[in-house]
C-alpha cells in the first residue's frame, strides 16, 4: 500500500484516484492518519474517537477555560468550533514531531 502524506489532510476530503488502477492500495493520511498506519503495523492500534468526537471534547475543554485569559480566548468567542479544530491541528502536529 502507498501512504501519500500531508499535513491537514485528515480533515479534509482527498484529491480523486489517478485513474482505475490507483483506486487500491492507496491512502491519503494526514499526521492521525499516519499515526494510525504506524501504530496498525507495529500492533499498537486501537480505538480512536472520530475527528468530530475530538471536537466536542476540546470544544468543551476550552469552554471551561475560555474566560482565563488564554491567548485563543477572542478567536474563541467569534468561532469556537473553528479554534477547537485548529488547537487540535496544532497539538496533533506536535505530537507527531
């Protein structure tokens, strides 16, 4: 199988196939994506919640942090699922260094 990386990908939709022949054996991963194929080959796999689930979760963290003085906190205000999707970005890429 072919991995074909990029950062952000995992929330995103991937590109159309090349053609008939690259329908198999090949996926798009992001840094979760990658994280998962690495962790699947060396038998470390196992239940993730979906990128929505993770969401809601930092969602709901930076909601009882919001009025704290945290540098996000005016973003917040104006678009809080956006700034939830984006800490989590930057927290998976982190992770991933």
């Amino acid at each position: 199988m072919d991995l074909i990386y990029a950062t952000g990908i995992d929330s995103i939709t991937p590109p159309a196939p090349r053609g008939a022949a690259s329908v198999l054996g090949e996926r798009y991963v992001g840094v979760l994506g990658l994280i998962e194929e690495l962790e699947l080959r060396l038998g470390r796999s196992g239940l993730r919640p979906s990128e929505f689930e993770r969401r809601l979760a930092c969602l709901h963290t930076l909601r009882s942090r919001a009025g704290k003085g945290a540098f996000w906190a005016q973003s917040y205000a104006a678009d809080p699922l956006g700034v939830a999707s984006e800490l989590l970005l930057r927290r998976d890429e982190l992770v991933a260094a």
